[in-house]
C-alpha cells in the first residue's frame, strides 16, 4: 500500500516553535459508504423517535411525579445532605428530557433550579418559594402543553425563573460559581 502525503506527519514550523499535525486514520476506518438501498440511519432513528413520541407526555407526567415527590421530601425535611440531590436529580432529569421530548421551556425552568441548587453558596438559603415556583411551572408547562399560547406563556415563566435565579445566584453564589468567566489566558 503506498503512502500519500497526507497519511504522513506534516509539520509547520513558526519562530518560536513547531506544530505537528497527525493523519486522522481513523476517519477512513469508520466511515462506510452506502450502498444502494441501504437504510438511511438517520431516516431511520428519526422514525423511531416520531414512534415513540405518543409516549413522551407519559415519560413526563412521570418525571413531574418525581419532581413533586422531592419537593415534598424538601418541604419535610428542608434541603438536607438527602433531600437537595433527590430535588436535584429529578430537576436535572426534566432538564434533560425536557427538549427531547418537547418541552423546552420545561428544561429551561429545570435548569434554574438545577443551577440554583448546584451553585448557591448555602443551599439551605434557597427559598422554598423558589423551589415551589419552578416545580409548579415545570408542570403547569406539560400539563398545559397542547393549549393555545401556552408556549408564549411557558417562555414568560421561564424567563422569569432565570432572572430570579440569576438573583438569588447573584447574591449568594459560590465562588467557582462565576457565569461568563472568561478562561485563564496562556502565559505571554
């Protein structure tokens, strides 16, 4: 098998120092071409998806379960070492789901208080309003879903969910918690 030159090592030289580039060979090994006929992958996870989405508002009248139920674990035992990560969790889990699913503004408002709870510098400052407020949108958000100007509602919740968590960040937040650090810079 002969070599090109771009199955080779290039090197770019500067003034101050030398780039080595390595030949991808991996690429020409998982890439396979189609033959005719074959099935488009895509095509078909897209139809298994679209399949599957009759199940969607179920998954999430689940999730919303879970997320009810850790609410009541908070209001019974405030955010203590077992309380807060099972809030956690089950927010984090609609914020996840919740796009996939089609319920984006239902993981935007899950992401505030995934944020809230993650970044306050004492989660037991976190007020429970707060906490009532996200929970009750995120399932006002999919039990609402299919009604008219629902989304224009949803995006008002959420928008309001953040600013208020970016307040209550702003105001007691850890301090890794830095929104729009910029990153360290290499030294000159």
């Amino acid at each position: 098998m002969t070599e090109s030159k771009h199955d080779r090592p290039g090197v770019t030289k500067y003034a101050d120092h030398e780039v080595i580039v390595v030949p991808n060979r991996l690429k020409k090994k998982a890439l396979r071409h189609a033959a005719t006929g074959d099935p488009d992958p895509l095509i078909d996870a897209e139809q298994a998806l679209e399949e599957l989405s009759a199940q969607f508002g179920s998954w999430m009248d689940d999730e919303c379960r879970a997320l009810e139920e850790a609410r009541q674990l908070v209001r019974r035992r405030g955010l203590t070492d077992d309380a807060r990560p099972a809030l956690f969790r089950a927010a984090h889990d609609i914020k996840g789901h919740g796009t996939t699913f089609g319920y984006p503004m239902a993981s935007d408002i899950a992401d505030s208080l995934c944020r809230t709870i993650e970044h306050a510098a004492d989660a037991s400052r976190i007020p429970l309003t707060f906490i009532d407020q996200c929970v009750d949108a995120v399932r006002a958000i999919i039990r609402e879903h299919d009604r008219e100007n629902a989304e224009a509602t949803a995006a008002e919740l959420a928008k309001g969910l953040r600013a208020l968590a970016d307040e209550l960040l702003g105001t007691d937040a850890k301090p890794d918690a830095s929104a729009g650090a910029s990153p360290p810079l290499a030294p000159a």
